[in-house]
C-alpha cells in the first residue's frame, strides 16, 4: 500500500493540473481563428505545455522503473507498478495527440479540422479531476486505515518489548540478589577461616610450650623419674578405665 505521500501521487496531482490547463488552452485554441498573432502565440504555448509535461511523465516513468527493482523497498507492489505505468503511458499518448494535432494544424495552415477533431475525441478521454480526487480521496482514507493498523502493531510490538525488558530487569535483579548473597557467604566464610588460622596458630604455640616443658621435666627427672612417671600414668589409666567400663 503506497504512502499518503508518496512522490509519485504529488507528481500525478502536478502533471494533472498541467494537463488540465493544456486542455483549457487547447479549447481557446480552437475557438481562435487561424493566422492570428493570438492564435500563433496560444500555438507556441500549447507546445511548450505539451513538451513540458512530457518530460515530467519521462522522469516519472524513470521513478516507476527504480521503484519496481525493489517494490518493497518502496513499499509498492506489482499491481500498483503497473497501474502507474498505465497512466503515464496514457497520458503521454494525450499529450502527443495534443501535440500532433497543433503542429499538424499548424503545418497546414489551419486545415486540419479531422485532426483537431481526433484531438477533441481524445481529451475527452482525459482523467476527469473530480474522479481522481475521489479517487484519491480513497486512497487517502486507504492510507490512513494502513498507517493507523501500522501504528497498532508498532504499538503493541512495543508493549511486547517493554513487557520482556520488564522480565529481564527482574531476573538481572535476582541474578543480582543471588550473587550479593554469594558474596556475603563467602566474605563469612573467610572471616571463619581466618579465625581457625588463628585458633591453630595458637593452639601449635600451647603444644609446642608444653612439649617444651615436658622435655625440661623429663630432663630434669631423669631416667628412674622417667619410669616412675611412666608407671603413675599406665596406673592412672588403668584405674580410669575401670571407673569408665566398670562403674
């Protein structure tokens, strides 16, 4: 579906007027009679009108060209190519019996009244400018219901996005929250660690303190102290273990 403002209907809309006021010359034209200066110059400007308009058409049938290599792209397709060929071929065949039937005329002096005839058979089938301004009256209304029904879509395509950006915040939200939790974990753990580091470190100075102190007492005890102390500990266990299995 073709744009409200697609160049090529504001460029119809201009060639159209152009014809509409080359049909209004050609009428004066034939009510003047021949070989007046009035009429040579009303001559003058209808072919001037009429090479004007077909140069406009020519550049036109150039933009229908580039456009059907990509209707897409242009956001036309086959049927509309086609029915703007249609046109400018059409209306390049009235502006060459225009053409044709002045110089014609011209040519012979005012004598050629079958051809200014022809050409009047011809304009007759000229666009009427009511009907193509209700047809473009349709096609505007065409155009709003697409653009209206596009806007929609980007609408609700943008409340979809807005919906999933929504999700995606939480999860990162909660993703977030996890890994806070993690590092709070973590930051314990260490703190634990640390403290048993400590405790061990301690722990391995009381034993070497005492294993020291031990060592000086054995020392100082010397060999029967060191049996005698042996035989009070294997005592002392024997009578713990028949208090602990036998009491």
């Amino acid at each position: 579906m073709p744009s409200a403002q697609d160049p090529f209907y504001v460029v119809k809309e201009e060639i159209q007027e152009s014809i509409d006021k080359l049909q209004d010359s050609f009428h004066q034209w034939e009510c003047i009679s021949g070989g007046t200066v009035e009429h040579v110059h009303l001559t003058k400007e209808l072919l001037a009108a009429c090479e004007s308009v077909e140069w406009q058409v020519d550049e036109l049938d150039k933009a229908i060209s580039v456009a059907a290599r990509d209707p897409t792209r242009y956001g036309v397709d086959e049927v509309e190519i086609e029915k703007r060929r249609r046109w400018t071929s059409t209306t390049r065949t009235q502006v060459s019996a225009v053409k044709k039937a002045v110089e014609t005329c011209n040519e012979s002096n005012g004598t050629g009244s079958n051809t200014v005839n022809g050409m009047r058979r011809e304009l007759m089938r000229l666009p009427n400018p009511h009907e193509t301004d209700r047809s473009n009256q349709y096609d505007s209304r065409e155009n709003d219901d697409f653009i209206a029904s596009e806007s929609d879509r980007q609408l609700l395509l943008i409340k979809q996005q807005d919906e999933e950006l929504d999700e995606l915040s939480a999860s990162v939200q909660r993703i977030g929250g996890v890994g806070l939790t993690i590092h709070e974990e973590l930051l314990a753990h260490e703190k634990i660690i640390d403290e048993l580091g400590m405790e061990m470190d301690s722990t391995s100075n009381r034993l070497d303190f005492v294993q020291k102190k031990v060592a000086m007492v054995m020392k100082k005890a010397g060999a029967k102290g060191q049996i005698m102390m042996i035989l009070f500990l294997v005592v002392l266990f024997i009578i713990l273990f028949v208090l602990v299995f036998f009491t």
